[in-house]
C-alpha cells in the first residue's frame, strides 16, 4: 500500500502507540480524550477501526503505516509546508530517510493523508499543494531583508512601497516588483522551511530496509521567519511571487523576490530539502 488516511484520534492513537515522541509542530494535532480513562476508551474504538480496515493486526499496526509515521518521527532531512487558498487551509510535511522512497504527509480538516513517495518527486508533491496561479511578471531582485523591514513599517500601498525603494537605489521596475509582491490583494500564500538533521530514534522493523500557524499575509511575514532559510509563495492579483529568504555572504539575511513559475519553484523547495539533510 501507498497511501494511508488517519482521523486525527487515529493519528493520535497510533504515534502514541509507537512511541514517536513529539510530533512535528506543522502536522500536530490535539491529544485525544479529556481523561486517562476517556482516551483509553477512544484508543480501543481506533484499534478496532484500524483492524477492520487491515490496517491492524490486532498486535501491530500495518508496517507501510508504521514505517510513514516513523520517517515522519525521524527523517534525515523534511520539509514543512503551509498552505492557504481560498480553498482553506493545509499543513503538510515531505521526510526522506536514507532510502529512495520518503513520505508526503498533508494534515486536512479531517485527516492525517500519507502517500509514499519517490523522493526525487518530494518538491513536486509539496508543490501539488498549491493551486494554479500563473507567474507574475518581471525579473528577481536581491536586498538585505532589513531594507525591506523598514520600508513596509513605514509604508503599505503600492506607491509609497515603490518610492521608498527608489529612494534607497533601486531601479524602478525592480522597487515596482517588490511592491507588487508585497501590497498586491492576495488570493492565497505558502511557506516552505527545512526541518531535517532530525536525531534518529530507536529501530523499528519497516525501516531497516529503507534507507502555518496560517501562512503569512502581511508583508513584514516574508522577514519575520522562524527558520534560517524560508521560501514563501504569494498569490496576489499581480500573478506569483516567489521570496527566498537566506543568509547573505555579509552574514545578513537577504530576500530575493521574483516571479514564481513552477520550474524555479520546483528547483528551490527541492534544494530546500537537500540542505536539510
């Protein structure tokens, strides 16, 4: 098998039972049952649900099922994703281990959707994620990030964004892009973080052959991130931009703003997930 859908009790239900520890912040739900009592309850209902779907022995969880779950709980390298359309809202997480095979796990409204995935298709299947929009038009453009902080403290419409990058040196089109990007009416966005170099937890018998928060939508979210290299998607009514924020070679962090049509966006959230791991 290679796809699975938990309820959110049963994803509850079976990481406990596992003993994962933890679960990552981007696709964590709340525990079940108010009481010991009322869980232990609960954790029964799911077992015999699991085990009239075969994916449950009774003893055991299914092994493709307790291998995701573990990759999840002990990747080599991950990607966490947030998603908001006018669709709703989705948090998903991408994990690769040591094989060729890793895990897209995409946390909806009502379940916890797992899919074995080739890793050399990981970037594509976080991008899925994301509805159709084409790209915006023009080029990219490289600044400090605190250059751009500052602008969007003292400034929120368009023209006054554009100015104030003008007044800093910027040529015209480029300070006209970023403020696009950045006062552009959104119709969605999505941020894109590494979350690998996991420490590895204990063995487990399916792996050993196998090697938010909404999404920002405020201009000052694209210099804010908690991780040290983002990549944040917006979809506004000027098309797609792409932002990459990453350290600079002067220690600072840098912003590169450009249109995000699907190759680059490909390209960059791949190369996301290598250097996690």
């Amino acid at each position: 098998m290679s796809y699975w859908a938990l309820s959110h009790a049963a994803y509850d239900v079976c990481w406990s039972d596992l003993g994962l520890g933890q679960r990552p912040l981007v696709i964590d739900v709340p525990a079940v049952g108010a009481t010991e009592a009322e869980r232990a309850d609960l954790a029964e209902d799911v077992r015999a649900d699991l085990v009239a779907r075969r994916l449950h022995d009774g003893r055991e969880l299914d092994e493709g099922l307790e291998w995701a779950l573990c990759l999840l709980a002990r990747p080599v390298a991950a990607v966490a994703v947030r998603v908001v359309s006018d669709a709703g809202e989705l948090r998903a997480m991408t994990a690769t281990g040591r094989g060729e095979t890793g895990v897209c796990a995409v946390l909806d409204a009502d379940a916890l959707h797992l899919r074995r995935v080739p890793a050399a298709e990981l970037a594509a299947s976080a991008l899925a994620l994301l509805p159709d929009v084409p790209p915006a038009v023009g080029t990219s453009v490289a600044m400090p990030a605190e250059l751009l902080d500052d602008v969007v403290r003292r400034e929120s419409t368009l023209g006054g964004v554009t100015a104030a990058l003008m007044d800093t040196g910027l040529r015209a089109d480029l300070a006209r892009l970023v403020g696009e990007a950045v006062t552009a009416p959104r119709s969605g966005a999505a941020r894109f973080e590494a979350a690998g170099d996991v420490e590895p937890g204990r063995p487990h018998r399916a792996a050993a052959g196998l090697g938010a928060p909404t999404a920002p939508t405020a201009p000052t979210a694209l210099t804010t991130p908690t991780a040290l290299t983002t990549l944040t998607v917006l979809d506004t009514e000027r098309g797609r931009f792409l932002c990459q924020r990453a350290p600079g070679s002067d220690g600072r962090p840098w912003l590169t703003i450009s249109p995000g049509p699907l190759p680059l966006l490909l390209e960059r959230v791949a190369e996301l997930g290598a250097s996690a791991g």
